[in-house]
C-alpha cells in the first residue's frame, strides 16, 4: 500500500508541474496590456504642451522641467551649452568651411532644445538666399512636430523654410514626442524613423515595452541627413545602422555636406548617432538594458514608482542609474572614466592624422601636376575617415555606450587618414608631404570640462 501511495504523489506533483508550467507558457505567450491608469483630465491627441500632461503625472513632468536648469558637467561633456570648438580647436580645422566651424556647442537638456536650435550661429534665416536654413532643422527639437507631421506630412514640413515654421512651432521637446497621449505607450513620432525601420523590414508596433525604451530615442538621437531639393529628413539605415553600412549608403547616393576648402573632399558631417552606437553589440544592449533604464532610472515618491524624466548622464547619479545593476556604483565610475580617457586620448590622435591628411590633400590639389586618380583617391579616404572619426566624436557617450566599437573605428580612421596622407604625396610625387603635419604645435591632450 505504502509503494501506491508514493507513485500516487509522485504523480499528482508531475501532473501540478505540467499544469504550472502549462499557465506559465499561457501567461507568458499573452499580449502585454498597457497598464491602466485613471486620468484627473484627458489629453488631446499628440498634445503638444507638456504641462497638460503634467496634471496626470506630476513626478515625471517636474523632473523633465529640470532638464532646462540642469547644466552640470561630466569629465567630457555633460549639460553647459561649452563650446566644442573652443574645447577642441582642430575641429575648426576640421569642419573647416561649414557652418560647425563657426558655432559647435554641446547638446543642453530637452527642455532647451527649441531655444538653442534658434540661437545657433549656423542658422541661415535670409529667405531670399536658396541656401536659407530647412525647416528640417525643427524635426528634433519641438512637441509641436508630432502634431503637424500628422497634419501636412512631413515632406511638406521639410520644404518650409525654417522662418516659416517658427510661428507654428512654440513648444521644446516633450510628452508628444514619445508617448502616445490615452495609453501613455511608448511610441515612433518621427516618421524618418518609421520609414527608415520598414526599409529594414522591421515594424515597431511589434517591439516589446523594453525594447521602445530603447526605439523611442532613436525619434531624434540618430544619423541623419536632409535628402534631395526638399530636404526631406532621411536615416541612412537602407543596408544597416553600422558604421561601414552607413558609408556605404552615403557613397552609393553620392550625397555631400560640404566640400573641403582648397582640399575639395565631398565632405559628410556626422549627427549624433546615439542609437545606432548602442546597439551594434554592445554589452549593455546585449544584456537588454535599455537607454531609459541608465538616462532616465526608476525612482520613488512615497509608493509611487516612477521614471525620472530629468535626463542626463548616469555619471551624476550613478547610484541610482548604475545601482539598479552593479552592487558597486564607485567601481562603475572608475571603469567608465578608464573607457571614457582611452576613448578621448585615441579620438585626438585620430584628429591629428586627419589633419595631416588635409593638408597634404590641400598641397597636392595645389599643384597642377597633380596625378588626379591618385588625388581623388585620398579625398575619398579623407571623406570616409574623417566621418567615421565624427561619428564617434558626435555621439554623447565619448565612447562607453560600445567602447570596443569606438575605438575600432578610430583605428580604422587613422588608418585611412594616413593612407589619404600617403597617396597626396604620391600624387605629386613629393615625399615630404607626409612630414605636414601641424598637430605638433598643439596640446595632444584632450581638454576636460573646467
């Protein structure tokens, strides 16, 4: 009797196994439901004023208003509106003839977006000039923009002038720009970015919440270029968001920024492409961390849980962004300090050797003996170089959103601006070209924030 008695609970435990793991399966297989919550005052439809929004979530609205006070600075960057080419005088050089090398600040918090897009220097507002700055420019900069994509799409957007634009956009990045207003999900406004994941075959309405944590920054913090006579807001992602797919892209469609003064290399300038460094493998991504769960980490008031919305470097509040994970908050920020000084150090470098590329490019194309194979050969290493040096030096991490990819492509870049260098010379046959340099006369050093 006793040996029954065992196999009879030896098997209703296989048969309560089957059935929890049975519901577990169910559960995990069902739809994720957006969590319900009970609005004090309902929101219009892609509500572009934040402080509406701001009656239903006060903790998240009060903490996205310190984004415009917010102007600490981290080792490298940080909030202050500094000036990047005062901090880096090569890049004078180095955007030589281009609107950046006249006015370069770093990004200040969200909630100043629209007030520092308008007191750029690199604005052109003469509407009588055809090369008056696009309404493009707005795309990341204001709540506005969901609402009158929606309107007039946005190939009639792009082609307005931006002083045409300026009377209907009045409110800076806000809830709009992320949220869809009812649900509060987590959703793609920009219609660059929607066209720009279907070209990839990929449809965001399929991604988890976790992963539009990630996806919803990428409405703004990406690569991007203003395509054809109508300037239309395009992400160069048609064969792939990394960084030799990107060239590749940008080679086939001919596009330039700008040519380079007496070098005249078809120039690209990179953007800041946050979200394709990221996610190219590196190890926070591969682990499923999001850029909400470092930039915008979970806090308390009283019960209540909610996702700061004062966005900013993890550095100034590593316990809490860098907690969630690591045990050791002080070891976190010695690791990324490591990263972030080898990262700056290597970018340096790298900008010397594109410099040096420059001006044996500017001495060969001076000369019309010049072989002109050999020389557009080098303008061409010169352009693809140099793009790949910006596109670590534009992206706000100074390398530690993928460190191993940034200085992989500062290799590479190097590499590239050394061959540009050598092939200038043999154009002209004239070796000493390759002694040109003028970087020895600078700090090799990269400046820290004051």
């Amino acid at each position: 009797m006793k040996k029954y008695t065992t196999w009879i609970l030896v098997g209703i435990i296989v048969l309560l196994a089957a059935v929890l793991t049975g519901v577990l399966v169910f559960m995990k297989n069902q739809p994720v439901e957006e969590r319900a919550f009970q609005p004090l005052v309902e929101i219009a439809l892609m509500e572009p004023v934040s402080e509406k929004w701001g009656v239903n979530f006060p903790n998240q609205y009060t903490t996205f208003l310190k984004t415009e006070t917010n102007n600490i600075d981290t080792t490298y960057a940080g909030s202050s509106q500094f000036s990047w080419l005062e901090r880096d005088p090569r890049q004078v050089i180095l955007f030589a003839g281009y609107a950046f090398s006249k006015d370069y600040n770093d990004d200040r918090g969200h909630a100043n977006a629209l007030t520092d897009v308008r007191a750029t220097k690199r604005l052109n507002l003469n509407d009588e000039d055809p090369k008056h700055t696009p309404g493009t420019c707005y795309s990341c900069k204001s709540s506005n923009n969901p609402g009158i994509w929606s309107d007039i799409g946005m190939a009639e957007f792009d082609k307005m002038s931006f002083n045409e634009l300026t009377p209907l956009i009045n409110n800076s990045i806000g809830c709009a720009n992320c949220h869809e207003a009812g649900t509060m999900r987590l959703i793609v406004t920009n219609p660059a970015l929607k066209e720009a994941l279907e070209a990839q075959g990929k449809d965001w309405e399929t991604f988890t919440r976790q992963e539009m944590r990630t996806v919803v920054c990428a409405n703004c913090h990406v690569e991007y270029y203003f395509k054809g006579d109508g300037k239309y807001l395009t992400f160069p992602w048609a064969n792939g968001t990394e960084i030799n797919q990107i060239i590749e892209y940008y080679e086939k469609s001919g596009f330039k920024d700008w040519d380079y003064p007496e070098a005249g290399t078809p120039m690209l300038k990179a953007q800041h492409p946050e979200f394709e460094f990221f996610t190219a493998g590196s190890t926070h991504y591969n682990a499923g961390v999001s850029c909400s769960d470092c930039h915008m980490p979970y806090m308390r008031d009283g019960a209540a849980k909610y996702s700061t919305h004062d966005v900013h470097s993890p550095l100034l509040n590593p316990e809490q962004a860098c907690g969630q994970c690591h045990t050791d908050s002080e070891y976190v920020v010695r690791r990324v300090n490591l990263i972030q000084d080898q990262v700056a150090t290597t970018k340096v470098e790298t900008e010397n050797a594109i410099i040096d590329a420059i001006n044996a490019i500017k001495l060969a194309a001076a000369n019309p003996n010049a072989n002109q194979e050999l020389l557009d050969q080098a303008r061409n290493l010169h352009r693809k170089a140099q793009f790949m040096w910006d596109f670590v030096s534009a992206e706000n991490s100074t390398g530690f959103h993928n460190p191993e990819y940034a200085l992989k492509i500062l290799a590479d870049s190097t590499n590239l601006a050394r061959q540009a260098q050598m092939l200038a010379a043999q154009s002209v046959n004239d070796m000493a070209l390759l002694e040109t340099g003028i970087y020895d006369k600078m700090d090799p050093k990269p400046v820290p924030a004051k």
